[in-house]
C-alpha cells in the first residue's frame, strides 16, 4: 500500500493496518500472542479490517465470527471449546461481553485470561460447576480442555471504560493482550472517510460492503461532494455515515438533498 502524502490519513491507515496484520498472523502464522482488543468508534472501519485480513488469507472456514450477539459464562466456555485447536480465532465483535453482570461476569473473565495466557504449553481451562450446561451436553464439551485458539474482541467501549468495568482483572487482561485504539478526532473522521472515498473506493463495485455491486460513479461522486460541502454540519463524518447518504441519493432521486438534510447526523449537537 502506497504512502499518503497527507500525514493524518497515513496515520490513521497504520492504526488500521495494525489491526489488519494482527488479525492475519492469528490465522496464519505461529504468533504466542492469543488476544487482539480492538476499541474505538462505532462506523470507522475496525471490523472492516479484521474481516479484510481473512479474505485475503483465505481463512473464513477456520473463523468462529460472532456479531452483536450476547453470551452466558456457559455458552462463552462451550465457545471456546468449539474452537481450541491452533490456528482457529473466535470474534467477538459488539458482544458486549463487559456488559454481562454478576458470576457470568466474573467466570468470562477468568476464561478470557486463562484462555490467553502466553505460554508455549498448555492453557487448560475447565469447568467444575454442580451441574453441567445442557448445551455442553449437546455439544460434548468436557469439563477440562487445553485452549490454543485466538481470540479478536472488536468493541466500541473505551479502555478506560473496560478498566473501570473489569476492576482488578483488568491488568491481568492488559498484560495478556494487543490493544489497539482507533478513537478518531472529526478531522481524522473527516479525511479517512474522504480517503475511502475516492482512492479506495469503497462504495463501488464488489468492495462495497453495504450493498451488492456498489454504487453508481455519479452517485460516489454526489455523496463525496456533499460531505466536502457539509461536513462542518455534520456531527460525525464516518464510513457508515457515507454509505447512508450514497442509499438515500439512489433510493430518492429527487428528494436525497431534503432527507438527508433531515437526518440527525447532519447537525452538530
């Protein structure tokens, strides 16, 4: 990938791109490092780039990928079961496995560190509860086993969020983890979205993910010139933002400009 003569897009891609070369060493290399956190705002492109590292890898069969979904202490271990042998990578993208409370909280939290310790050995995990979940029973799962996948959590809360929720574990996780911050300032927002825009081109042909075959050249060029002409109005400039304006321009060709205009992100609170 070519360098960006702008600095403050160039350094927003390496952020990106450290997501993306962690991701794809989890799946294809031999790394002792078990753990990517990835923390920052919602529509800016973090799953975007995990996803990207297992195309280009070819590596989706080996991919446990679990989107806004929700999880007890025993579907969390039967998870981790299914997908114990090396080279197999759990994500667990917007699960907000911070907001689970009580003794399911606490017992996550002890699998998450057990399950990504550094060790060339084993990393034994085990559950010795009075009574066994049914769906270990369905599933087989034995009340001890040696975990040697990957584990990729994408989330949007901040780590100091995620410190304060998690208390004294939370040094046990850091220590065991590569975080990677992608929190963007509105000018950050701004160029990087402008740069998947017009060089990447994200909202045309099969690399647009929010709809099949992309979109329109004149419609990419409608939404790049309305962002340049009105971001100063907009309260959050975003990949996401951007394909939303691209659908209402080709949903409603007559009435996009007094939609969006309608819409919330296009006044700054």
């Amino acid at each position: 990938m070519a360098k960006q003569s702008n600095p403050i897009v160039q350094e927003v891609i390496e952020r990106f791109q450290t997501v993306y070369k962690f991701t794809k060493v989890f799946v294809t290399g031999n790394s002792a490092q078990k753990f990517l956190i990835i923390s920052g705002d919602a529509g800016t492109g973090k799953s975007h780039y995990v996803q990207e590292a297992f195309v280009d890898t070819k590596t989706w069969e080996r991919v446990d990928y679990n989107k806004s979904k929700s999880f007890s202490a025993a579907a969390f271990y039967v998870k981790l079961y299914l997908n114990r042998n090396p080279g197999d990578v759990i994500v667990f993208d917007d699960c907000g496995l911070e907001h689970t409370s009580g003794s399911d909280f606490k017992i996550i939290t002890e699998l998450l560190k057990g399950a990504t310790e550094m060790t060339k050995g084993s990393r034994m995990l085990g559950w010795e509860r009075a009574t066994v979940n049914q769906k270990m029973r369905d599933e087989g799962v034995p009340t001890e086993f040696d975990f040697q996948g990957s584990i990729i959590w994408i989330t949007n809360s901040s780590f100091e969020l995620l410190s304060k929720k998690m208390g004294p574990h939370w040094e046990a996780i850091e220590s065991r983890s590569i975080r990677v911050k992608i929190r963007l300032n509105d000018q950050e927002k701004l160029l990087y979205t402008l740069y998947l825009l017009e060089e990447v081109k994200m909202l045309t042909g099969n690399i647009c993910q929010t709809k099949e075959g992309g979109y329109s050249d004149e419609i990419v060029k409608e939404t790049i010139t309305y962002i340049r002409e009105n971001y100063r109005y907009m309260s959050n400039v975003t990949a996401r933002i951007a394909a939303q304006i691209a659908d209402t321009m080709e949903n409603f060709p007559d009435e996009w400009q007094t939609l969006i205009d309608n819409q919330s992100f296009t006044h700054a609170s």
